[in-house]
C-alpha cells in the first residue's frame, strides 16, 4: 500500500514536518527548491490566513508566505514533534 | 585615403576612453542591499530604467583619494535562475548579456547574516560565476542580538572570498567595505564550490555553516510577538484598517501646512511676475501659464513626498509584507495579489507615485491590471472639483450625526471609484490578462527600524523623478493651456471688470471653439461648452478644472473658496433664465470625474511604466467611455 503523504497546505499549526520533495519540474518547482524547501528540510506553520488565504511557514531561519496552491506542491512528512 | 581593398574588412571603431570599472551589488530581496548602496553612495546616485524593460536601474558612485568606484545596484533576486523581469536583468547584466550593458567588474554579494541557511546556495551560484567577488554580511548587529554567532574568519576560510560584516542602517563596517572595493585585484578566489543543482548546494551550504556557525541565531521574539497580534486573523484585520485610515489622514492633513505655504509662494512668485515685467503675452505666460500652472501640481509635492515616505517606511520595516498577506485573499478575487494593495492605496493621494509603485508586483499581468485601473481610486486633486459641485448641489442636510447628505456624496464617489477598480481588475484579469501569473511566495521578514537617511535618500530620488517626468509633461501641458485659453486675443468691451475681461477673452478664444465643437459629445451628458473647456483645463492637470471654470463663469472671488464659487453657479444665468449649472448636470460631472483619466501627468507615467504608447490609449479610451455612460444614466436619471 503506499503512504500517503500529506503536502504543506495541510500541515496543522505546531506541528514539526520534513520536506520529502517538491512536485513537478517547472519554474515553480524550481523557485520552491531554491527557497530552502529540500529534501530533509525542517519546516513547521506559523500561522494562516482565514478563508483560505496564504499560509506562513518557517524554515531555515526565515519566515515564508505561500498561497495554497504553492504550499501543495511541496509534499511533507510529519515527524511528530511539537515545535 | 587608404587604398584597401573592398574585401579587407573597414577599421574598427576607435575605442573609446576606457569605460569606468563598475562593481555590481547582488542579493535578494530584504537582504539590506539597497541600505548598503545608499550608505556607500549617498546623493551620488541616479535611477534609472534599463534599455526594453521597465526595470530600475541604480548607479552611483563614491571617490576615496582619486579613485572612483561605480556601484550598481542590482535587482534583487533569490537565484540566478530568473522567473520575473527584474530578476533577468540582474542574471543578464552579471553574465553580460545584457544588451547596451556591460557586464561588472567586480561582484558584491549582500547577504543577511541571519537568513545564510537560505541565502548561502545563491552565494555559491555567484561566486561560481568567476568574477572577483567579496561578500558583505549585513544585519550583523541583528544577529549578535538574538543569540547567533558565527566565526566571519572561518567563513572567509572556507569561501575564500574576502567577507565583510557590516550594520547598514548604522553605518559600521561601510568605510571596511569602501576600502576593500578600491580594489578588486587583491581580492582572494573563491575555492571549493558546489557542482551540481540546487539541491546539492543546499547540502553544501547546510555543512559549511555547520562548520563556520559558533551559535545557531534564535528566532526575533519581537517579530514573532508582533505577528501575533498584527497577523491575528480578527485583530490584524483591525489592524490593517487603522494602518490605511492612518494612511488616508496621514496623506490629507499632515502634508496641508507645507502645501499651503507653497502655494502662497507660488502665488506671490506669479504675483510678483506680473507686477514687475513689462506686460506682455509672455509676461501673462510666465505668470498664469507656467507658474499658476506648474505650481498647481508642485503644491502637491509635500503630500507626494510623505506619501513617498510612509511607504518607504513600512516597507523597510517589514509591515508592508503584513499588509500585503492579510489581504492577499481578497486581492486573489479578483485575480490580483496582495502586493498590489499597496498601490492602489497610494493611488488615493495620487496615481502618479502608485502606478510607480507597482514596480513591486512581481507579475507582469498582475502589474498591468493594477495600473489600468489605479487612476479610478479618488486622488486628491478630483477633491476641489467635488468639493464645488457637492457645495452647489448636495444640501448639507445631517444624517447620522456629524455625518452630512454631503459628506455622504463624497464618500459615495469614493466607493464608486474603488468598486470600479476592483470590477475592472476582475475583468481585465479574467480577459485579456488572464493566464497563468508567476507563483506567489513573500518573505515576512524580522521587523526592523529602517535607517533614516537611507529612506531619505529614496524618497529624494522619487520626488525628483516624479516632479523631473510628470513636471516636463505638465509644463508642456499648462502652457498649451495658456494657449488655447488667451489666443485669439480679444479685447473686452469698455467699462468690464477684470473678472468680466477675462470671461470675455475665455469665449472668444480656440479653447472655447474647441469647448463648441466638443458640445455634440457632451451634450447627452448635459455638459456645455463651459464645462468642457473646464474638462480641456483638467488634462494639463485636474487642479486646473476649477480654477479655470472660474475664469470661464466670470467668477469674481478667489476659486478657492468654495462657497461662494458654488453659491455662483447656482444663480440665474441671466442670458437664458435658467441656473448656470443645473443639478442634473452637477451630478453627471461628478460621476464622469470619478471615472474619465482627465490628467496628462498619469497618461505619461503609464507610458514610461508600460513602455510605449498602447496602454495608457487604451486606458484613456476604455475610461472615457465607462465616464461617458457613467454620466450619461446620471443625468438621464437627474433630468
């Protein structure tokens, strides 16, 4: 059966998570890389905007804003920590 | 006279005097470049635009002994892999592909010292590059503060590259740096870089801090604190609100005083003008013309300039990227983003520093949309023109309150005029601008307090763009005014006062044939030759439409004040028996005000901001119509 992987758009808020890939191969893909979203990267949200607006994510020392359509190309895995 | 043959190819070109060495700026946004450039430039820089694009280009210099160094302060960008405008220039201008623009000589790679987790692989894509290159570390003062330490000699070590650490805003480690730019030459290379993509950098980069970082920085508690409170879902929407009411007043009173002032310069200026010369057409040239003229839109300099200011600050700061997340969602609507908001908002005191303003907007759709409708928020110089017709036919009958009929008229053009714009972006985006937009990402950085003289300096060479652009524009424009306004030259019958002098000239000249011969598209409007001449008046710029009406109603009393102006044309003609003015056609020119682009000055900026002639037609044709229907059922319904 395959895991299922969650993407950021759904990462709850204190929760700790680790980047495993960005998905596709366009420009967007390539922006998000150079943004700090690797493979084994840490992230955790910070907060979101209500009706479904951007989302705030921090990872590697700065904070980032993304709309949900650019936070769902960055597939996740839980690690269960708090942060 | 050589005797080559033809098939020998011609000389080439003598070569001109060795071009200047220039040394290139490169970081990404939020990074204190811009602070480090003005700190090591000062007043000698310029802005300009690059040949094609509409991207700013920022040149400056400074002298140490008898050298002089030229710096460039590139776009900012967060890889050498460009996804919008400006982000090419800078990959193009680094490789010299630019075309017209040399490639630098030397690199400076501006980094914040906080963010190197992020900013390090976009380090090594530059020093890949080959070029000798130094890195500054800014916000060096910042990281101390929140616990981060990291060894700058082993950083130097293991890039090879000099590294400098400096504090921007408060000029440390600025005369280090001028030292070290002096000359290139001794620069040390870069050694040990990443092959590979992007991922492989970032493994890099993780193990070179891991080996150079004392300390790992923690996070600003300020910031996360005031995002609490200022990203709250329900408190930060108040928040936003108090910041653009405290936008709307900081813009309309604060900047009264110096305004003020200067317009009773300008008026002794023209005053003193026509008093002293010899009088002459050119003397009432100079005088009404040119400084009446001119002045009127210099008057609005203080506002533009604190305008300027506020936003400068705001996003120095960090609060603009707040304000441009909470309310991204909304913007998203219609097809636009948050960045957007910015300025439009600026578009209420005038459209002229807020279609500037978009320069922000990453996306080229998202940046046109914005400035196609831009001029439809109500900017400050529409105000004397409602003022007037609201005074004349709006009673001031309470409401609610302190709250006016009148007051409530003006608000009401307000959201006509705001709720066109968002209808319109909806409509452009979804038409002909529709189509993919670049993705939207925005750093929320730390907040910090900008450097002053930094901001200063910025909002110096903003002003003198606006006034040494939309200023040539409106020169030209007021003295063509003069032109059609005092041409052909008519004497008054005897025994007229000077009021009734100057209604006669103003009939009799090609403005009021141009005024007639405009009378059959403006008449469904129930505007007549009066008023159009008043409209004419209005594209030199809008401040002009009273002051020129006055004139063309025989007006006795100063246009600037209202009531009286208003109490005129309320009064019986008495050539035809009715009003001067009618309600209906008071209402009809209020509504074709809110919409028609009636200003020169923004007809030029869009066109530099768009580069070329097509859009600013388009939006002066598309304008005119929505103005023209729009008054058309007003005054059908008013009638």
């Amino acid at each position: 059966m395959t895991p299922t992987h969650s993407s950021l758009a759904d990462l709850q808020k204190f929760g700790m998570a680790r980047v495993v890939r960005v998905l596709g191969d366009d420009s967007t893909a390539l922006r998000l890389c150079e943004l700090g979203f690797t493979p084994g990267t840490e992230v955790d949200l910070v907060r979101r905007a209500p009706f479904g607006g951007p989302l705030v994510v921090h990872l590697r020392g700065y904070q980032l804003a993304l709309r949900p359509g650019e936070a769902r190309r960055v597939e996740i895995e839980t690690t269960g920590g708090l942060r | 006279m050589s005797a080559s043959s033809p098939t020998e190819s011609r000389p080439a070109t003598p070569p001109k005097s060795q071009p200047k060495r220039s040394i290139a700026l490169v970081g990404s946004p939020n990074s204190g470049k811009t602070t480090l450039f003005n700190a090591l430039t000062g007043l000698r820089a310029k802005t300009g635009n690059y040949p094609g694009v509409t991207v700013d280009r920022r040149e400056g210099s400074f002298r140490e002994g008898t050298t002089e160094v030229q710096l460039v302060d590139l776009p900012g960008t967060y890889s050498l892999h460009a996804i919008s405008d400006d982000e090419a220039v800078t990959v193009q201008v680094l490789n010299g592909e630019f075309p017209g623009v040399a490639a630098p000589d030397a690199i400076v790679i501006v980094a914040d010292a906080t963010t190197l987790e992020r900013s390090l692989p976009m380090i090594a894509e530059v020093l890949l590059l080959g070029r000798p290159t130094v890195l500054a570390l800014t916000m060096i003062d910042e990281l101390k503060a929140r616990g981060g330490d990291i060894d700058i000699f082993a950083l130097r070590r293991e890039l090879g590259v000099p590294v400098v650490g400096v504090v921007g805003n408060r000029g440390l480690g600025i005369g280090d740096l001028r030292e070290q730019l002096l000359d290139p030459s001794k620069w040390s290379a870069a050694k040990d870089l990443p092959e590979g993509d992007t991922i492989s950098r970032f493994s890099w980069a993780d193990a070179l801090l891991k080996r150079v970082t004392r300390h790992p920085v923690s996070e600003s508690g300020l910031t996360r604190r005031l995002d609490n409170l200022l990203l709250h879902p329900v408190f930060g929407g108040l928040v936003f609100l108090a910041f653009v009411t405290f936008f709307f007043q900081a813009i309309f009173s604060w900047a009264g005083p110096a305004m003020d002032s200067f317009a009773g310069v300008l008026d002794q200026a023209a005053d003193w003008t026509l008093a002293t010369l010899p009088d002459s057409w050119a003397t009432h040239l100079l005088a009404d013309g040119i400084i009446r003229g001119v002045g009127a839109v210099v008057v609005f300099v203080p506002q533009i300039a604190l305008l300027f200011a506020l936003i400068l600050f705001f996003e120095a700061s960090g609060y603009m990227a707040r304000a441009a997340f909470v309310v991204d969602r909304i913007m998203g609507w219609v097809g636009l983003e948050g960045r957007c908001f910015v300025a439009l908002l600026s578009s209420y005191a005038c459209a002229v520093p807020g279609i500037m303003a978009t320069r922000t907007i990453p996306s080229p759709k998202d940046r046109l949309a914005t400035i196609l409708v831009a001029p439809f928020a109500t900017c400050s110089a529409r105000l004397p023109v409602y003022a007037l017709l609201i005074s004349a036919f709006v009673p001031a009958t309470p409401v609610v309150g302190p709250i006016t009929l009148q007051g409530l008229t003006l608000m009401g053009l307000y959201l006509l005029g705001a709720v066109s714009a968002v209808l319109f972006a909806a409509i452009f985006k979804r038409g002909m601008l529709r189509g993919a937009s670049l993705p939207f990402y925005l750093e929320l950085p730390p907040y910090r307090f900008p450097s002053i003289s930094s901001l200063a300096i910025q909002v110096w060479r903003r002003v003198s763009l606006f006034l040494s652009k939309a200023g040539k524009v409106i020169l030209a424009g007021s003295i063509v005014l003069w032109f059609l306004l005092n041409f052909p030259v008519s004497e008054a019958p005897e025994g007229s006062t000077e009021s009734q002098a100057a209604q006669y000239q103003i009939e009799n000249s090609l403005a009021a044939d141009l005024g007639r011969g405009l009378e059959p598209v403006f008449e469904p409007l129930g505007f007549d030759w009066r008023i159009n001449i008043g409209l004419i008046g209005s594209f030199a710029a809008r401040e002009l439409m009273v002051s020129t009406m006055a004139q063309v109603y025989a007006y006795e009393g100063d246009s600037e004040e209202v009531e009286g102006f208003a109490d005129l044309l309320t009064r019986q003609d008495p050539e035809t028996g009715q009003p001067m003015m009618s309600a209906a056609t008071g209402f009809s020119l209020m509504v074709f005000f809110v919409y028609a682009l009636l200003c020169v000055s923004t007809i030029a900026v869009v066109k530099r901001e768009t580069g070329g002639w097509k859009w600013p037609i388009f939006q002066l044709g598309y304008m005119f119509a929505v103005a023209w229907v729009g008054a058309f059922i007003t005054y059908q319904i008013a009638a």
